[in-house]
C-alpha cells in the first residue's frame, strides 16, 4: 500500500484522542488490578478487572472500525508501514535513534506509529482473549472445555507480559521525549494546532 498520507497538521485527530484516551485509562486500570486477583479478598477487584476488560475491548473494537471504515487505509499505512516507502521510514528514524536522535512523534509514518501499532496489535490480542476467557467462564464442561478454558486463560496471561513490556515502553518512551522538550502529551491531548 503506498498510498499518500493526507495533508495534516501535528496534532492528532479528535477522534483518535478520545480513544487513545479510552485505552490508556481502561488498559492501565487492567495491568494493574491483574497484579492482586488472586486471593478471596480480591473478588471485587476481579469483578471490576472483567468489566474494565469489556470497556477496555470496546473501546479497542471502536478504534478498529473507525479505523478501516472512516479512516480509508490510510491510518492502518501509518500504524502497519509493511510497505517499501513506510520500511524505509522505520529504518530511517531507528538509525536516527541509534545516532542518539528522537524520532519526530506525530500522525506520520515512522518508527513511533510502527511500534504504536504493534502495540495497538498486542491489546487487542488481550482484549480478545479477555472476552473469550470472561465467555468460556460459566459455560466451559468436561475435558475439552476445560481444556479450551484453559489455553485461553494462559494466552491471556502470556500476552499479559507483552502489554506489560509495551505499557512501560510507551510511558518511559514519552517522558524521554517530555524531557526533550518534544510536547507528545501536549501533541495527543492538547488544543488541535491548525495549519495557517
């Protein structure tokens, strides 16, 4: 796909921030109610750990359909550049890191939006196999339920340390760039700049 990104400013879409927004409120309330479910005193805490996890899959979900249906390819160019032109822009901006250089944050394509949409890819990976395991829960009977219950649970938690890995990535990452002075929380959650 190498079809041209629009014309925009720096600043990120409304809609994208109100659901980055979404994700990073429900995402991290997940990770770390998941650190103490495993006593009796916690069932609250699970309780409220399914229904943060169906919000936080929704809020996924929504961010995929805005995507492939108002977004017009263009988004999933900028998040998945497994296209010549956006494999070159990764390498660029990685060789510029390794020479000690920020990459330039922003909706562009990049090494930012690359690692965005692994990682985008890795909580929807949690979402999907959170409401698969909530779904199996009460229904699973005999050997093959148990079974199926059972690699879903272990999926789950496997993918768990990914988000993990990809949670604190992203927060160390931005406060790098924060010490910088390259405005990323400003750029995602401030006043949209517009061009002149």
């Amino acid at each position: 796909m190498t079809r041209p990104m629009p014309d925009m400013d720096r600043s990120w879409d409304p809609t994208i921030r109100w659901l980055h927004f979404g994700m990073a409120l429900t995402i991290t309330f997940q990770l770390f109610s998941s650190l103490d479910m495993s006593t009796p005193q916690t069932a609250d805490i699970f309780l409220m750990h399914q229904i943060i996890g169906v919000t936080a899959a929704c809020v996924i979900a929504a961010h995929w359909i805005w995507i492939v249906r108002y977004r017009k390819g263009w988004y999933l160019a900028q998040l998945f550049p497994w296209y010549p032109s956006g494999r070159r822009a990764v390498l660029s901006d990685l060789q510029g890191l390794l020479r000690g250089k920020l990459p330039e944050s922003g909706p562009r394509v990049g090494l930012p939006s690359y690692i965005h949409g692994l990682g985008f890819l890795v909580m929807t990976g949690m979402g999907l196999t959170g409401v698969l395991n909530l779904l199996l829960r009460p229904s699973f009977k005999g050997m093959h339920g148990a079974v199926l219950f059972t690699a879903v649970s272990e999926t789950h938690n496997l993918i768990s340390y990914l988000a993990w890995a990809y949670w604190l990535g992203h927060v160390g990452i931005v406060v790098v760039h924060q010490i910088a002075r390259q405005p990323v929380v400003s750029s995602m959650f401030g006043p949209r700049r517009v061009r002149q």
